[in-house]
C-alpha cells in the first residue's frame, strides 16, 4: 500500500477520528516496548472507535440489524518508531478508499506529535449470506465524514 510514502499518513490533523489509547502492563516485552500484536489489537479498538462513532452500538448486535457487518480481510502495520509501556498514543483513523464490498481504513499512532505506526486494513462487508456490497447510505458517511485526509467541512 505504501503508506509509509505518503507524508500525509504521518499528519495527526489528516484523520477525521482521533482516540487516545494506553497500552497494559501485559503488552510489554522484556525490553519494555509493546508488542506487535498488542498494537495490532491498539489499531483495532481505534477503528472500532471509528465504526462506533459513525453507526452507534448497533455494528456489535446481531448481524441481522447491523448497518455494516466485517470481518477484516487484510492488515499491514508499518512500524515507525517506539511504542512503550507506559505510556499514552493517539490513534487516527480514516477511510482511504470504498470499494463495492471493502473499506480500507488507514490509521496512524501518534507518540505526542511523532507517528510511530501506521495501519492499513480491508474490511469485508459480510452479512450472513456473503460478501455483499456496501450499503449506500453506508457509503456516503464513510467517504464524507470519515474519509482521508479529513475535511473540514464533514462534521461528525
């Protein structure tokens, strides 16, 4: 994907959603540096966040009444710099892209000003019968108010 090319994708203001996340004690590696697959699961909460916020509770109900039903197809982590224990990061989270059945979500965590991480994930939309394409009015809310680089004008 190369996100680490794009100057942008280490911009906390380019992310429409922004939470900020603090690693435990049990994420740390002997050195003191979380591990990755603590910050894979940090990237994920955020992006949780972000679904939680756009379409409320209802995405963790049963499949049948959720708006957008995933399942994650694919992540890629660009490890930049240091994350440890303690400690406090932001995580910004946008959609770069819809596609008839996926949203890509691009994060980035943020250590104060400085991106130490950055997260691409393709998201499946899958109710009970498959892949299926992303509802419209799905759609239009991701790539307004949730898209990447944030716009000022969106809103949420």
């Amino acid at each position: 994907m190369g996100a680490t090319h794009d100057p942008a994708r280490t911009q906390l203001a380019n992310y429409p959603f922004v939470m900020t996340l603090q690693p435990r004690f049990g994420d740390m590696d002997s050195l003191g540096h979380v591990n990755n697959v603590a910050i894979a699961a940090l990237f994920e909460e955020a992006r949780v966040g972000m679904n939680r916020a756009l379409l409320g509770d209802s995405h963790v109900a049963p499949a049948l009444s959720r708006p957008l039903p995933v399942v994650a197809a694919r992540v890629e982590i660009d490890y930049l710099g240091e994350v440890r224990y303690p400690g406090e990061y932001r995580v910004g989270v946008g959609v770069g892209r819809v596609g008839t059945s996926s949203v890509l979500q691009v994060c980035a965590m943020f250590d104060g000003e400085t991106c130490v991480a950055l997260c691409d994930a393709v998201l499946v939309h899958r109710p009970a019968t498959g892949p299926a394409p992303v509802p419209q009015e799905v759609r239009e809310l991701l790539t307004t108010v949730m898209a990447f680089p944030a716009r000022v004008d969106a809103g949420v």
